[in-house]
C-alpha cells in the first residue's frame, strides 16, 4: 500500500511499499528518499524521456521536483510539468470515484502448458468468452464486434511463431453469451493452424454501447428470450457460483466435476490466498 497527496507520489510509494517487510510507505514532498528513486520509474515518465532528463542531470525523483519549472515545460510539454506538480505536492490529478464507460472489455490469459489441439485452443477461448460476457452483463452494454487472438510463446528460442488476430462486427449489439461464442469459435477455428504450440489466447468485446439502447435491423429480429436466459444464468452463478451454469464447450464444467485442469488453465502457483472472500482463508492473529 502506497500513501501520498497526489496520485504520482501515492504510485511512488505504492512501488517502494513493494519492497518493505510491513508493506505500507508514505511518502510526502520533499521526502530525503525521492533522492534515491530513479526518474525512470516516476509515473507518466517514459524511456524516451529517461534519456533526455538524464542528459539534462535529472536522475531521481527528487531532480524531477527541484528543476526549473518554466524549463522544464518549455523542453517537455504539459504532462511532464504537471509530474513535477504532483511530486511536490500539487494535485494536478484527480481521483475518479466513478469508473469510467468503458470502451471495451478484454480477457485474456497464459496457458500453463503450450496447447497444440484446436480443441483445447477453442475451449480456452469459450472459457474467456463467456467470463467478458458476465463483465459486459454486469455493466449493462452490449457489444457491437468481438475479437479474438491466440498466440505462440515469444520468448521460447527456436520455436515457430504465430500471432493471428481476427474480428467480427455483430449485425446488432448483443450481450448474449451464445451469439458472442459462436462468432468467438469460428474465428478460432479459422486461425488454427497445426503444427504451432500455442501459449496465450484472448477474447475482446468492442464497440460497447448502453444495454437499454438497442438498434433495430430491418431483417434481424429480436430475441425476447435472449435477456431473460442470460438474466437467469448470471443469477445463478452468483448464488451458487461461477461456472454452476455455463456453455458445454468451457472448462468450468469440468471444475465442478472434479475432473483434472485443462492442458491451458494457469498454474497459479503463487496465488495469494483470499482473504476477504473465503472463510477458509480469514489471517488468524495470535
């Protein structure tokens, strides 16, 4: 946990509190220890300007606060300016207490072990579909495309690589689990191709729209059973879980069935325990 008056320094500490054995740092302007943290890694600073804020001796944090302001502005532009402001305590960022609408919702995940079946490919894709299909749910939007992206391991030598992508625009807007899969599927099944081991796979919901706004298509009609299918769906998975209801081609099913992991689920070796959502895992003091 990271605590300061702006969001730049509340980061700062954030990535410093990363590092202690309790876990919690605050830092305020001025502070003797933005002396020691490298400019590189100040929020809204990137490589580009690492190396000209070097060439000028801003190495530190604490450079970044003490330079001239009409200089710096003058050579790096507003952004950088208002960094500087927040290092030395000015709010030039304000927190959002209300999300903002989304543009698109993306899930994607690493498999635990390369795949190089089409079926296990496309039951890793179902799963991601219908998980962005309960986000795009419980926003209340629909979505007007999707797509779709599998990929090999890039950092594997030697290995042959394929990155494809492929995208579908929907007639109309729909957050139904079952017209997004199909398109999901297919697109998969197109970008197959033998002989690659796959490593990664992902789903996006584009072009989000309100879900009370819908436009009609003079030869599509509407489903009225649509809403109310997904409506039950989603309600029973959140009272007896995730995946109690789920499409046949995911993997969730087999969770529920005691059967073993897919080849692609996560290995989640390192998985922090859940303490504020399981009674099991509440810390006990002593």
């Amino acid at each position: 946990m990271g605590i300061g008056p702006t969001k730049t320094l509340a980061k700062l500490a954030n990535k410093l509190a990363k590092k202690t054995a309790h876990g919690v740092v605050t830092v305020l302007p001025g502070a003797p220890l933005l002396d020691a943290y490298p400019v590189e890694d100040v929020r809204g600073v990137g490589r580009k300007l690492t190396a000209k804020l070097g060439a000028d001796g801003i190495l530190t944090a604490g450079d970044l606060a003490r330079a001239n302001a009409d200089t710096l502005r003058a050579r790096y532009g507003v952004t950088l300016a208002r960094t500087q402001r927040e290092l030395q305590g000015v709010v030039c960022s304000e927190l959002e207490e209300l999300e903002p609408d989304r543009q698109q919702i993306v899930v994607s995940r690493s498999f635990g072990r390369e795949v190089n079946a089409v079926e296990d490919l496309q039951q890793a894709v179902s799963t991601f579909t219908q998980r962005a299909c309960e986000k795009l749910r419980a926003r209340s939007l629909k979505a007007g495309g999707v797509w779709v992206w599998v990929n090999t391991n890039p950092f594997k030598a030697g290995a042959d690589q394929y990155h494809p992508s492929k995208a579908f625009t929907f007639i109309g807007p729909t957050c139904d689990t079952r017209e997004v899969l199909l398109i999901a599927q297919g697109l998969t099944k197109a970008m197959y191709r033998p002989g690659y081991r796959y490593k990664k796979a992902g789903v996006g919901l584009l072009d989000l729209t309100a879900g009370d706004v819908h436009q009609g298509d003079l030869f599509a009609g509407i489903d009225l059973r649509s809403h109310a299918l997904m409506q039950v769906m989603d309600q029973a998975n959140a009272k007896f879980g995730r995946g109690a209801v789920s499409m046949a081609s995911s993997a969730w099913r087999q969770a529920k069935t005691g059967a073993a992991k897919p080849q692609w689920a996560m290995n989640q070796k390192n998985l922090s325990p859940s303490y504020t959502t399981r009674w099991d895992q509440l810390v006990k003091a002593r």
